[in-house]
C-alpha cells in the first residue's frame, strides 16, 4: 500500500489510482477467467499484485500468468512477490514485440488495469491495437473502469464492450468490461 502511495505521488498519471484494487475488484477481475479453458493469460499492469493474486488463487496455474508492469519499483517488487511467475518489466504499447523472444505470440486473455481514460486517444488506440493483435478473434480483453462510461467506446475502437460486474466495495466502485473484437462478435450473431 505505501509502496504504491508513493509510486502514485511520483507520477499520479501513469499509476491511475491512489491504491490497489480491493480483494472484491480483484475477485471480479479473476472470474472473468476459466482457469481450465485458458492457454495464456496476459496481466497488463501488475502494480503490487493484488489482481494477479487473486488469478493465482481462482486456479490460474503460474505457467498459463504472464504479467507486464512498466514501472521499475512495481515490477521489482511483483518479481519478488512472485517468482514462480514470469514478470516483464515495459509498457503495453509495446506488447507483441515485448512478448515475442518469450516465444508468446498469441494468448487466449488479457487482463487489464491500465488507466486508460488518463492516457491520450492514440496512446489508447496503439494498447487495444497490440492486445488484440495477440488475443485474436476470439479472446477477450477484460478492463476494469470507475468512469460510468465505457473505457473503449465502440465509435472509437473496432470493440464490442460488456459489463460484467459492477464492484461498489472498492475506492472508488468500479466497473468490470469484457471486450471482443467487434468482427467476431457479430460472427457469433450471424
Ligand atoms: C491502477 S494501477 C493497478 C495496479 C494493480 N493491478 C491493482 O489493480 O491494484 C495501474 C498499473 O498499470 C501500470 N501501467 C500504467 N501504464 C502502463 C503501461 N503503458 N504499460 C504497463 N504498465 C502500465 C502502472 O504502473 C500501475 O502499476
């Protein structure tokens, strides 16, 4: 907790909220996942843990959790946290090429809490556009948000967008989104 006070304080911006998620946010985060059915998981900005603990304790074995944290601290301190888990150290707008000497080129989920309402549009755009260059048709990025709106409004990005929980005991309550790719969406319509 004062560990990411203090990242926060540095740089308010790229950390996106003064704590770390609450154990029910988290909680909400982890069921989005099946544990059994999954090939991959990506964990984009691990912070201190508290969502890639909570993966860890749905059933997520450690080989099938990936996570990336850009800040220094933050992934020194989630190395040490859990070393039976690989933890990147760089930004997500650099995604694939990140992943590729890691021989990971395609994953089946990425979970994100990124602050992406305080990033600019084209950083934005550049994210959703490595995610889904990884997750293709058919897996789903899963974002929490405590704006009302959706984070990636589908005039904006080629996304379909859910609620799939709504989290009040957390600070501030938030929102869990799921997002496909909007073309396989409107396959499984058709
Ligand atoms: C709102 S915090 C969430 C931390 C933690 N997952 C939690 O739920 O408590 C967002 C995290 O994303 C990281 N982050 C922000 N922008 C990033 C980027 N472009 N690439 C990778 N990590 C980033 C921040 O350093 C911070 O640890």
């Amino acid at each position: 907790m004062a560990v990411f006070l203090g990242r926060w304080l540095k740089a308010p911006h790229r950390i996106g909220a003064i704590a770390p998620s609450s154990r029910y946010l988290a909680r909400a985060m982890a069921r989005q996942i099946e544990p059994r059915q999954t090939r991959l998981v990506v964990e984009l900005g691990g912070g201190t843990g508290s969502i890639t603990r909570a993966l860890l304790a749905s059933g997520l074995p450690p080989e099938k959790l990936l996570v990336v944290e850009r800040d220094e601290r933050l992934h020194r301190l989630l190395a040490e946290r859990f070393p039976e888990l690989r933890v990147v150290a760089g930004d997500a707008a650099q995604l694939t090429t990140l992943l590729r000497p890691l021989g990971v080129t395609s994953v089946s989920a990425i979970v994100s809490s990124l602050p992406l309402l305080s990033m600019p549009k084209r950083l934005r755009q550049r994210i959703v556009e490595q995610c889904f260059a990884l997750l293709g048709a058919r897996g789903s990025l899963v974002q929490f948000t405590y704006g009302l709106a959706s984070p990636l409004p589908e005039r904006d990005y080629a996304v379909s967008g859910r609620i799939a929980a709504r989290v009040w005991r957390n600070f501030p309550p938030a929102c869990v989104w799921r997002f496909e790719r909007r073309d396989a969406a409107m396959a499984e319509v058709a």
